[in-house]
C-alpha cells in the first residue's frame, strides 16, 4: 500500500537526482529495463521499514532568469502540492544561496513538513558545515552524501515518521477503474459520459486524494468505481500547460485502480508524455485500456482505424496486450465499447487458470518450442502453479533460474495469452529453482 507521496526540491546541482536515485534504488533499475518506457521519467516507487511511497524528482529552481525557468518552477510547484513530504536538498560545500532562500520561502507558504538534506557532506570533518542551514528556519538539517549513501537512512527514516498514515479503501466485488491521459484528451467528458449512461445509479463517495473523487455507480448488475483524476479544483493556466506533470496526479489513482483508461486525443496522435502516464500504470502491475477519444473529429477513410492502430501498437510495443477502442466522449459515442472492455480486462486481471491445465500447457509449450541452451544450461519447467491475480501471477519451479531466457518467457506468456485471453492484463512470470 502507497503511503504517500515525497517531492525532492532544491536548486541546480546539489545533487537532487542522485538522492533520488539512492532512494528508489534497484526498483529504478528494473524500471529502466521495461523496454519502451522512457527513460527520463521524474517519479518511482520507493520503500523503506515496509512503507512505501512515491517519489517525484524537480527541476533546479534559481533566480536567475533562463529559457524554461518559468516552467521549471510550475513543475516545482505542482509536486510540492502534491506531496505529503518534501526533501529540501541543499549543498554542503556551498552553503546557503539566494537560490535556497527563495526554495525556502516556496516551503514556507505551501506549509509541508520538511527534511532538509545537506548533501555532499562525503566525510565526518565536512559535518560541521550543516550549522549554518538552522538559518533557513526549516527544522533540523540532516547531513547525506547522495553519492556515497552516507545519512540516507537517517533521512528515510524522517522520512517515514513525517509520512500520513493513509488508509486507501477496498472496493469489494466493483470494478475500480481511473481515467488518466494529458490535458485537454477530454477525460472529464468521457467521466461524464460514462455517468450520463441510462440505467447507471450513482452515489458520490468522498476522494481519498486531493484530486480525485471516487464515484460507485451500477450498471447492468455490475457495480463499479471511477476515480476521476482530471483535475476537480481550478488551476492556473501555467499548471496546465505542464504536459509533463500531469502523471504526478495520477499516481495515487492509478495505485488505487484495477483498470486504467488511458485516453489519447485524435487528432494528436501519441505524445511523449503518454508514455510518461502510461508507464507508470505498468510498473504498478494494472490492467490498461487505451482509449482514442475524439474519433468524430477526425477526416476517415477505410483505412483510418487500422492506421491508427498500428501507429499505437508500435508507439506502445510494451502494451500489444492492451485492448485499443475509438470514442467519441462528448457525443457519447461507442460509451457502450467501454464498459464491454472493462468488465473484459476485470475478469481478465482476477481470472485463475487450474493447476493440472496449466501444467499441461507448460508440457505443451516444451516439446512445441524447447527451451534454448543459455548461460550454461538448458531449463527445464517441472512444474507451475498460479500464485495471485490481480495480476495473474505464475510460479515455475525450474532446474536453474539463470537459464531463463527473456524471449523464452514471453513465449511462455503468448501461450498463456493464446489459451486464455488475459486481455488488457499484465501477466506476472517468477522462477523458483526446485529444491
């Protein structure tokens, strides 16, 4: 369960992304190896003492004036709102800028707990220097060396005391699903549209994040919950514009949902801040419906559709699972092709495969396409076994882990895929050697 949300601040070159870095550690590692997620994303998962919590990395704030500067400080802006914590990073070897101060004041008036991380502080004779930043009036600083990893722990562990205690709800037997997308994709229609339906009962609950609203609604004998991330309180224009951030809103949502609606816009095609969106809800293991909105707008011929598709499929070589639909939200067209992928991916994301048919899949699937000879060996399945859904998670317990290799494993998926669908959802693939 996310615990909250910790925005790392400070001015140029103190170090922010290398404390970053340290604190998402191997996950952001494993992260980089999804092929086709951009690489320069600013936010992951962290944990430490079993908590975990998101972390958004910002652009250096300054003074002085330069191109993007205004941008920059937009971006700073929305991640401190949306934060629980910030880690105000400043540099030991410099002391105290303008630069700090003018960070400072931004704390002041957002009123956010505060851990101000003194970095570059790479030995003990360098520790005197964090006395000076008592004068910013943020609490007491803490000395880190982000390079080295020196202090780290002392501040997870501010961290961590600083952190709300969030209770996230469980949505028993409802469909939990988010909407997410750019600015402007036209999410706030398509949440409308969805509600407008006939035949849909609906009942407000109170948002769990400052952004998003959850709405439970039945419709046709199911029930299901929408939570609604674009955007309920008025912002200035500059927020908007910062295509880049628009994920920072999504993320406690998208952690919350079962289903994610990622909505494109027609007429512009895949950007990169999709990717940015969308990564995220793979990395949070969520099954995933892309969503092209303002189909009506757009000049059609016969082949329209499939050209579209394909720009999609290879503009998301990652998501090829993922089911692809053409709406129009606001003249409430193909609405109906939403919930019929909803309800598919859902049953796809909690659905769970026999032992005895999977092991004689996993037979199957050896003697059509035996494994190849990697790092030494050659593996061999003895047996498997669905351990969780949600998403469909699968054990093999094999001779040797290391002999996997990677285009073995997705044949093992496409197999899974072929003879039971699995539509819209992540499978999940574990080796355990066979004791």
């Amino acid at each position: 369960m996310i615990s909250g949300v910790v925005a790392i601040v400070g001015s140029p070159n103190v170090g922010k992304s290398t404390i970053f870095n340290r604190l998402v550690g191997e996950r952001r590692s494993i992260v980089d190896d999804q092929p086709g997620i951009t690489r320069d994303r600013l936010y992951a998962k962290a944990s430490w003492l079993s908590k975990e919590f998101n972390v958004i990395d910002t652009g250096g704030i300054e003074l002085a004036p330069h191109l993007f500067q205004e941008q920059i400080r937009a971006q700073a802006e929305i991640a401190i709102e949306e934060a629980d914590v910030i880690v105000f990073v400043v540099d030991g070897k410099v002391g105290i800028s303008a630069d700090d101060r003018l960070v400072a004041k931004m704390l002041y008036k957002a009123g956010k707990p505060v851990v101000l991380a003194v970095n570059k502080i790479d030995d003990i004779e360098m520790a005197v220097n964090i006395h000076e930043f008592y004068a910013l009036g943020l609490g007491e600083p803490i000395a880190v060396s982000g390079v080295h990893g020196i202090g780290i722990g002392d501040m997870l562990d501010r961290i961590i005391k600083l952190l709300p205690d969030k209770k996230q709800k469980e949505y028993e037997g409802q469909i939990c699903f988010c909407i997410v997308g750019r600015p402007n994709v036209g999410k706030s229609s398509l949440v409308n549209a969805i509600l407008n339906q006939e035949r849909v009962i609906v009942s407000d609950i109170a948002g769990t994040t400052r952004d998003a609203v959850d709405t439970s609604f039945r419709r046709e004998q199911r029930d299901y919950v929408v939570i609604d991330t674009a955007g309920l309180r008025k912002r200035g224009k500059i927020f908007e514009s910062v295509d880049k951030y628009a994920a920072l809103r999504a993320l406690s949502a998208i952690d919350r949902s079962d289903v994610v609606l990622l909505v494109l816009d027609a007429n512009e095609g895949i950007q990169e801040q999709d990717k940015h969106i969308v990564g995220y809800a793979i990395e949070a293991r969520k099954s995933i419906i892309i969503v092209v909105n303002k189909w009506d707008l757009l000049k059609k011929d016969n082949s329209t559709m499939a050209k579209f598709t394909q720009e999609i499929r290879a503009g998301f070589k990652f998501l090829d699972y993922a089911p692809i639909i053409y709406i129009s939200a606001k003249e409430h067209t193909r609405i109906n092709d939403v919930f019929q992928n909803l309800d598919l991916v859902y049953d796809s994301f909690c659905l769970r495969v026999q032992t005895s048919t999977l092991n004689e899949i996993m037979q199957d699937a050896q003697i059509m396409n035996p494994t190849p000879y990697f790092n030494g060996g050659r593996l061999k399945i003895f047996f498997a076994n669905q351990v969780s859904t949600k998403p469909p998670t699968f054990v093999l317990f094999v001779n040797d882990t290391h002999y996997m290799h990677f285009s073995y494993q997705r044949f093992i998926e496409n197999r899974l895929r072929d003879t039971f669908g699995f539509e819209g959802t992540p499978i999940n693939i574990v080796c355990r050697e066979r004791k």
